[in-house]
C-alpha cells in the first residue's frame, strides 16, 4: 500500500484533535479558586488564571511583589507561600500555548499569544476610559474572573 493512501486518515485525525486542543488550552485557565490569591490579587487587578504564565514567569513575579510593575504589593511570608504554591501548581505547561514562552517582563499582554488573540483591537480602544488597558480582561471578558475568556462573549465597551 503506498504511503499516499494514508493522508485522509492522517488529515482527519489533525482536524478532529485540534479542538480538543484548544479544549485543553482553554481548561487550563480554569483553576481551582483560591479565596487568598482573589483577595490578594484581585483587590487590584484581574486575579489572572495561573494558566496564563509559566512557572519561571510566575516564580519572578512573586519574587518581585515589593516593586510589582509601580506598585509594592508586598505579603507576609506565609500568604507569599501559599500563593506560589498555588500558582505554580497551576501554571502554563511548556505544551500549551501559554507556556511556550515567557513573556517580556513577566506581563501577560506582552505574550505573543495575547498579542494575536487581541490583534484586530485598535490601540486606542485600550485606553478608552471604560477599559484603561490592555490588562484589564473584564472590561471586555465578563467571564475573566472565571477563567472564561470565549470570544464568543466578548463586549466590548463604548
């Protein structure tokens, strides 16, 4: 049998496991709830899915919470454990698409899949005043806070 005979096999298997594909991706947004990194992280921000970062990323970034991006969001030892704990556990694996790099500065919307998820956003709808920035999924995502982020539930504020 020539090789040739096996290519509608091999293309279908391509399309049917690239959704489940995706399915994966899309899980690995959906962590468990941690009450202390919502109340921690949120209280300022996107409490982000830990999905969205690889470890080293997230490992630099709570390493670093005295000067986080402008800001000392600063935590006690303790909490400061709990969260890498839980963040780490939780973080991007180098097979999906969010682990395959580390973004520059360690900022989710510097990551080259942000970039072109978001790539027929126009620059100044981040800085409408109902959105501010690029960092702020909810404006946009209503499921942010879930770990949902279907495009098919995208808002977009005037």
């Amino acid at each position: 049998m020539k090789h040739w005979t096996y290519a509608p096999l091999v293309l279908l298997t391509l399309v049917f496991s690239a959704p489940v594909l995706a399915d994966s991706d899309r899980q690995r947004l959906k962590a468990p709830d941690l009450p202390l990194y919502r109340q921690e992280c949120a209280s300022c921000h996107t409490a982000y899915p830990p999905g969205m970062l690889p470890a080293a990323s997230w490992r630099r970034v709570m390493g670093s919470l005295d000067k986080h991006y402008g800001s000392d969001a600063a935590v006690d030892a303790a909490t400061l454990d709990s969260l890498n704990r839980y963040l780490l556990a939780h973080a991007a694996s180098s097979g999906s698409k969010y682990g395959r790099e580390q973004p520059p500065e360690d900022r989710i919307t510097r990551a080259a899949w942000f970039k072109r998820e978001h790539d027929e956003v126009r620059a100044d709808v981040w800085k409408r005043a109902s959105i501010k920035s690029a960092a702020n999924c909810a404006a946009c995502h209503p499921g942010a806070d879930k770990g949902d982020f279907n495009e098919h539930a995208v808002r977009i504020p005037r």
